[in-house]
C-alpha cells in the first residue's frame, strides 16, 4: 500500500499496527546525539521529544470561545482568531472507542427567533492546509450530517440540539476526511429564499428552510472535558535540515524510534506525526490513538537488525507503512526536498507532530522519544 493509494486515513486503514511511544512535541535544539562505534558508521539519536513534562499545566489548552449571531443579512460566521492549535489530539479522540471524544460543546444564552425552519451548513478545515493523511491538493468530502435543519417553534432545547449536531458533523468529517491541523469551521445558515455554499449543494443537500426571517445568537463554547497540556511543532524538518552534510556522509534510514515515559495519575493521552514530501504528495504518519493509561512507567526499545525490527514496549502506535522504519526514512527524505513522484522541485517537504494528554491535577509525568540506531558509511 503506498500513501497515495490511502482513500480513509482512519486507524481501521492502517496495514500494521506496532507499539510504540511516539507522541512527538519537537525537534530539540541538537539534532545529533552521536558516538563513534566503528570505522564503519556511528551509533546516533535524533531526538523527537526532549524530556518533556506531562503536569496538565504547562502548556493548558484554551476554551474556544466564538459569539455567534447568524441571519439574513449575516448568515456565517467562523471561529476567526480563536486558538485551535491544541485540538488536533482532541479531534483524533472522535475515532477512538475508549475516549468520549475529549471535549464537550455547547451553545450558551441562545437566542432564537424565526417563523419557521432554519438551515445550517458546517464546513470543516485546516488553516494550514494539512489534513492528516491527505496530499495537499486534496478536497474533502462534506458529510450529510453538516447540514441539519432546526425549527424554534419544534425544538425543546435548540442550543443542545445545534452543539450535537456541530459534534456530530465533526465526527463524521474526520472519519471521512482525516485530521484537520489547526482546524477551523465555517457555519453558514439559510431561511427561505436563501442559498447555501456550493459544498452543501454538491452533499446533495435540498434547501428545507422555509422561516422568512430568523435571528439565531449566543455564544459556542468548546472546550476539553478534563485539564489539558498539548503541543504541537510545524517546525520539525528546521532541525534536520541542519544536519544535512551529515546526510551525505551516512545512511541513517535503519533508525528506529525509543521512548519511555511515566505518569502517577491516569490520563488519557494520544497523538501523532505526519509527513509530506516537497510536491505536497503525503508520505507517513505515526499515530497513538487516544489511550487511557494508569500510573506506572511506559517505554519502548526497538532496534533494526537483518531480521528484522525487535521491540519491547507496553503502549500501542498505529503506522501508515508495513515497517516503522520507514516512518525515519520518509522524515529523511521529506528534509531533503525530495519528491515521491521523482519531480525536481526547489522546496522542502513538510512535516508536523502533535500530542494531548487530559487527566485530573495536580499530576505528574514525563515523557521522552527518539529515533535512535547505527547510521551506516555509504
């Protein structure tokens, strides 16, 4: 299976499943940790997570918080300057069984006033333009369920019934699309007469709004359902980059990730790392699905050898590609600007990693990963 065959990049798509701590935060300051092993190459590190601590106060996700005030001389509105970088973790959440999706939404001092029924279109992106598992060019398919109809007159609690259905319309949105990095939404309303975005139309959507006038306002709330840390790095080729003369002495294509890490609390912890070569064609990703974890210690060695990879761990990492050291070789080839469809480009790929881990504080807990093994002479 290549990347570009991938239709729905959801954990149920991936062809392996191997255990491994990878919820990257940054590239530290010093890419290469090296020593010398023989004449013939060096034992080396690449550091993907320096120690980083997992106290739930560090780096706090914020509350979305949007004022909304839709009608027929203002029908959309979007979540303008509000913080979303944090959410990426979150958002992954919706596709595990074991989490209830990480955060809660609701619709506070609702106003709504028409004579009849109100259309809502949902449109779910990326600020960036990286939706994990997705080449650039990529156009997502919009979900039946971001689109929903809502009457005043009908509605016993239209504030809870609007924040279901955006859960809702998200949930399906990344089931069908991926993960959106540094997501926004767009809502758009329509009463009679009016029209929705083209998105809608193409969902095969029929206008079912029949109000002449509406006033739909308050306040969207989103916010995660216990205390939060995040991070999220869009930087992580910088590094690497730097160690490019070192790429031209040694074949480091063997390395292969180590981790471990602690917690005296339970948290719930998830993340992942995805790639895209120089044309904007998407390479890899390593994904840990959101994972309830009790206090103790959790690592991983694994090391490549002629037979194969080896490992010892206690904690589950989903990869796009059969062998996890793949998952290095295509970070490599992403720094150096290269193209998976042999195209000569003057670019760089592109490369982002993220994390969450929720629980109660106070707490306590760590976290360390690398990409560690022998670069070979070529």
């Amino acid at each position: 299976m290549t990347p570009m065959s991938i239709q729905r990049p959801t954990p149920r798509s991936f062809r392996r499943r191997l255990p491994i701590l990878v919820v990257a935060v940054s590239v530290a300051a010093t890419l290469w940790s090296c020593s010398s092993s023989n004449q013939n190459g060096y034992d080396a590190e690449i550091p993907i997570i320096s120690e980083t601590n997992l106290d739930g106060q560090t780096k706090t996700l914020p509350p979305i918080s949007v004022a909304v005030s839709l009608s027929d001389s203002n029908p959309s509105y979007d979540l303008g300057f509000a913080q979303t970088q944090g959410y990426a973790g979150l958002l992954r959440q919706l596709q595990s069984a074991e989490t209830s999706g990480g955060f809660v939404m609701s619709m506070e001092g609702l106003t709504f006033d028409a004579d009849g029924t109100v259309d809502f279109f949902v449109e779910v992106s990326s600020r960036i333009g990286r939706i994990q598992g997705r080449p650039l060019d990529y156009q997502p398919v919009s979900p039946a369920s971001c689109t929903f109809t809502l009457d005043p007159a009908s509605s016993s609690n239209a504030a809870d019934e609007y924040a279901i259905n955006i859960k809702g319309c998200i949930a399906d949105w990344i089931e069908e699309n991926g993960v959106p990095y540094e997501f926004d939404m767009r809502v758009t309303s329509a009463g009679a007469g009016g029209s929705l975005p083209a998105a809608a139309q193409k969902s095969g959507f029929a206008l079912k709004a029949d109000a002449s006038f509406y006033l739909f306002a308050g306040t969207w709330n989103m916010r995660s359902e216990n205390f939060c840390d995040f991070g999220l790095d869009l930087e992580v080729l910088d590094a690497i980059i730097e160690g490019e003369d070192f790429f031209g002495l040694l074949n480091c294509s063997a390395l292969a990730l180590a981790g471990e890490g602690d917690t005296d609390s339970i948290i719930v912890l998830s993340g992942g790392a995805s790639i895209w070569d120089a044309c904007g064609n998407f390479l890899n990703y390593a994904e840990i699905p959101a994972t309830v974890f009790a206090p103790g210690t959790y690592f991983i060695y694994s090391t490549a050898d002629q037979s194969g990879t080896r490992t010892v761990q206690n904690v589950t990492v989903d990869f796009l590609k059969d062998d996890p050291r793949e998952f290095t070789e295509d970070l490599l080839s992403a720094a150096s600007g290269a193209c998976a469809d042999g195209l000569d480009v003057d670019n760089m790929g592109f490369a982002v990693v993220d994390w969450v881990h929720c629980g109660e504080v106070p707490r306590e807990g760590q976290i360390r990963v690398a990409a560690a093994g022998f670069c070979s002479a070529n």
